[in-house]
C-alpha cells in the first residue's frame, strides 16, 4: 500500500467513526422530544416497588440490563439481571407479585421475551418496556411501553445493533437517575454503597477512619509532663488531645508544643498539660468527608485533626497517616 493509499484509508475509517459516532449522538437526542407521561409512570412504578427491579433482555440487550441493574443497584434500588432464556428454564422463581421487571428489546418481538411476559403476567409483577416499537407485542401487554426507536444503526448495514442499544442504554440512565432523585439518594448513600475503589475513598467519612476509643492519646489538663509524652509516645500519633472532667476538648499537645517550651526557661518536665497545651486546635466533626478533611491539613500543615461533637467532646483523631493507609495520598 502506497504512502496515499494509506492516507486515504486512514481518512475513510475517521469518517466511519465520526459517522457512528453522530449516529449515536442523534439517537441518543431523539428521546429527549418523545420523554412523555410513560416516563413519569415507569419512575412511579419503579418508586413504589415493593420487591426487586429485575432487567431483562436478550443478546446485545441483555448486555445493556446488565449495566441498567448494575446502575440501579448502585443508587438504592434493588436490582438484578435475569437471562430470559434461562428464567423460562427454572430461573423464572427469582421474580416475585411485588417485582418490577424491565424489559429490553429494540424490534419488541423477542421471542424469549414474550413467553417470559406470560409468566410474569401469572406471577402479577408489573413490566416496564424499553422498546423501538410501543405497536409491538411486548409494547402492548405492557403497564408502560417507553419509546427507544431510533432512525438507523450506526452499523453500516443498518443490521448491527448499535444506535439502538446506546439509546436504550441511555433510557435506563434516565430512569436511574430520576428514581435516584426521587428516593432522595445522597452521597453519604453512595458512599455506603461504594466502600472500595477510587469512588468509595473520595466519599469516605473521617469517622470511618479516625482513631477513637483507646486508640485516641488523651490526657488531662492537669496531668504531669513526663505522662502526657507517655502517651503521646505510647500512641504514635505525635500528638495527645487535653479533655476536661465532661470530656470536652481543652486542647492539644503536640511534638511541636514540646519543641517550643523546651527552648524556654521552665524545666518542661515540671509542667503539666495546660502549661504547654494549645487552647485552640483545629477540630471537624465525624460526618466530615475525609479529602475535606486532607484539605484542612493540607491548608494549616499540620499533621492531626481531633473529632468533636457538637458539645466540643472528643470523639476521635485522624491523622495523615490514616490518609496514607487509605492511599487517599
């Protein structure tokens, strides 16, 4: 192949792409004028849910209720994909009266599908469609039948399922999304749901990490100098809270405290707590999320937060270490 032979082939696979991708771009477009009151009513059977959400489809469409009920699954609702093929071959015990069962089928003719409807029609769940085609035969024995048509497929032959899959995609998106919002879905919710992984340490809470109980150093205002480096040294965290009789915070002591009075005139180890404590150490509460919480030690370089109610009575310690251990930096 010569040099132009190359180049002309190299441009021709771009517009290919370029082609597939505004075809799907379009598809995805074209629901947002035919979103209507099945959309509203889908959200309000999925709400009302009393049992599971169970997807189902086939081929290609299977794959996309996987990932519709991965979605689900993940913002609160219960979710899970059944194979239509095998739910008509002894699967079919997973759905319950209380489910909701969305289906997925572009021509709205899948043969799996239909004879599963007619179970699931004995069963009593209620059946949302995703479908190219409201007219069809799984359109019309639907409680809601929602509009997923595209013009084409992004495949050349018009035969691949490409636009369509995308479009139903995301349908199961929007769906998600707004039944999300209307059960009130926070990010503390995520977070629950997300323990692992990148998203689950940007969400983590400090008190899922913090060192409380008899991991926190604590001391009393009145407690001699060589015991209050006891318990620093004895719980490594450079640092040791200060509370007073009610378990409130008077303050801290830290490595650095000990530093500046050991250049002064006083024999250290004659003071006690107060004498050396700051009075006024940066505090958060527990439901902080932690990345807020590195900010904070990152803004006023230091090394150690303590954890307070809202009485200002020490719950706990988070140190940067702990944001090490989490590799949250």
């Amino acid at each position: 192949m010569t040099d132009r032979e190359s180049s002309s082939a190299d441009t021709a696979e771009r517009a290919l792409a370029r082609k597939v991708l505004e075809t799907e771009a379009a598809a995805v477009l074209g629901l947002v004028d035919r979103l209507d009151d099945r959309f509203n009513r889908a959200v309000a059977l999925l709400f009302e849910c009393a049992g599971r959400v169970v997807v189902t489809g086939m081929g290609k469409s299977g794959i996309i209720c996987r990932k519709i009920a991965a979605t689900l699954s993940s913002t609160g609702t219960s979710a899970f994909f059944l194979h239509p093929a095998e739910a008509i071959h002894g699967d079919l015990g997973a759905v319950r009266k209380d489910d909701v069962v969305v289906a997925v089928s572009h021509s709205g003719e899948t043969a799996e599908l239909i004879r599963l409807v007619e179970a699931i029609r004995r069963i009593g769940a209620r059946l949302i469609v995703l479908t190219g085609d409201p007219a069809s035969a799984l359109g019309q024995v639907a409680d809601v039948a929602i509009d997923c048509g595209v013009a084409e497929e992004a495949c050349p032959m018009n035969l691949v399922p490409t636009a369509s899959t995308t479009a139903a995609l995301a349908m199961g998106d929007a769906l998600a999304m707004t039944l999300a919002v209307r059960r009130g879905f926070q990010e503390e919710d995520f977070a629950h749901l997300h323990p692992g992984g990148k998203i689950g340490k940007r969400l983590m809470r400090v008190e899922h990490i913090m060192h409380r109980g008899e991991q926190m150093p604590v001391v009393g205002p009145d407690t001699p100098m060589p015991d209050v480096i006891g318990q620093m040294s004895a719980k490594r965290l450079g640092m040791t809270c200060v509370l007073d009789d009610a378990g409130r915070l008077a303050g801290v002591v830290t490595d650095g405290d000990l530093r500046r009075h050991l250049s002064g005139a006083a024999d250290l180890m004659a003071l006690r707590a107060r004498d050396v404590m700051t009075t006024t150490p940066v505090t958060i509460a527990r439901f902080m999320l932690a990345v807020e919480a590195l900010k904070i030690l990152e803004d006023r370089k230091i090394t150690s937060l303590v954890v307070v109610d809202g009485r200002g009575r020490a719950e706990g310690v988070l140190h940067l270490h702990d944001l090490w251990r989490t590799q949250m930096v």
